[in-house]
C-alpha cells in the first residue's frame, strides 16, 4: 500500500505540474484541524510530507488559523502548539479575523497564483475548493496522508488549456509561411470510424446459386454412374451370344 500511495501522489503532483505550474519546494498551506489530526496520529509533518511527495516542502499557516486555534482553549492547545513551529503568510485579515476555512479559501483565490497545497481535515472546506481549479488537497485517513485526484474542474481547465495549445513550433511557422501556406487551425475532426463491412448480398446469391447447380451436377453424374454399373457384366461373368446358348440346348 505504501508503494502504491507513493506512486499516487507523483501522478497527482506531476498533473498539477504539467497543467498548474506547480514546482519544489511545494507550498503546503495547513490548518489546526491537520495538527490535531497529526498529533492523535503522531505524524511529523515535515518529515512525513517531504518523503510523501518526494521532495522539499515549505510549511506555513495563517494569523487566522493561529487565532481559531487559540479561541477553541486547551482541547487544540497540542494543535496550537505545532502551529506556531511553522511561518505565517500575510492573510490580510489582521484587523478582522476571519475563521480558518475562510481565510484558507482567501488565501487560495480563483487562480491559487501562489500553488498552495490546501492540507486540512475540514470536509466542507475540501468540498468548496473543488469547485476551484488548480488546487491540490492533502489530509489524513487512519494515520497516513493521503492527496486527493484532480477534481473535475481541475482536468476540465487542463483540458481546455491543452485545445488551446498552438501544437507548431516557430520553426514550422517559418516554412509554412514560406510555403505560402497559412497557419492550420485547431478543428476538432469528425471522423468516423471505419468499420468493417460485409460480403456484398449479389455475390452471396451467386455463389450459392453456383453451389446449388454443382451440387445437382453431381447427383447426376452418380445416377449415371449407378445406371452404367448395372446394365455392365460384372468381370467374372462371361456373356453368350444365342448362338452359342442354342447350340448347348
């Protein structure tokens, strides 16, 4: 399972790198529910993260998330703790504070220009940043990490991006200008598909009425063969002519 959860996470990680440009050291962006989720679990979050996805992290938090954490009293005070290790970006909200969720889904924006790697154990908050494109999200199942697949707004967004491509290089461009060709469009081709077709019905009727012919020949021939069979002496016996047969008499 190990090996497997590895492999998970590079497919993930090389998606949003592809279509997101996403680049080490990756930008994890977590909140006080991971904390305590990591504390129960005892999970290091540095060390376990950076070999989970292969690579240099850079771990941060909020002033919002801090303050939430603070506010909740002794029951996160463990998740209090471990926040403050990790730097804190400018959120904006120092004057209001906002709850974690809130400043977290801030942070990220529409585009997640900054490639955050959202890392919370807040259901509603992973279920409102999938509807945003280009945002990965990492929680805990049973103690071990776990980077959710693409959402579908995700391939959706890459999907288009890559129709939109122009596939030539600035090479061809140049011979095709000196070609005196224009620049081929993106066209989504139609084709259908060829599939294999079936024996023309004429030539089926022909062969078999072909067939039906030869087939009567022979029943012919074989009559013809019984007919010659019977009216021809067998060898051992001799034919007489009358003559003979009256001279014996």
């Amino acid at each position: 399972m190990k090996v497997k959860r590895l492999k998970h996470s590079k497919r993930v990680l090389s998606f949003y790198e592809k279509n997101f440009s996403f680049r080490k050291p990756y930008n994890v962006l977590l909140d006080g529910t991971f904390c305590q989720a990591a504390l129960k679990g005892k999970v290091d979050i540095l060390v376990q993260v950076s070999k989970y996805f292969g690579g240099e992290i850079s771990v941060a938090t909020t002033h919002c998330a801090l303050r939430e954490c603070f506010q909740l009293g002794p029951t996160l005070s463990g998740a209090h703790k471990i926040l403050k290790k990790f730097k804190r970006h400018r959120c904006g909200h120092e004057n209001a504070a906002l709850d974690a969720a809130s400043c977290l889904a801030s942070m990220v924006g529409e585009g997640n220009a900054e490639h955050y790697i959202i890392a919370t154990q807040d259901t509603e908050l992973r279920k409102q940043l999938r509807s945003t494109a280009g945002i990965p999200l990492l929680y805990l199942s049973a103690c071990t990490l776990f980077l959710e697949s693409p959402s579908y707004k995700s391939r959706d967004t890459a999907e288009e991006s890559f129709l939109k491509q122009d596939l030539l290089t600035d090479f061809e461009k140049e011979t095709l200008k000196k070609l005196g060709g224009n620049e081929p469009e993106m066209k989504a081709l139609n084709r259908k598909r060829k599939r294999p077709k079936g024996p023309n019905p004429l030539s089926c009727k022909k062969k078999k009425a072909e067939e039906g012919t030869k087939k009567k020949k022979k029943k012919k021939k074989k009559v013809e063969n019984i007919e010659e069979t019977k009216t021809k002496p067998s060898a051992g016996t001799k034919s007489f002519s009358s003559d003979t047969i009256e001279a014996v008499k």
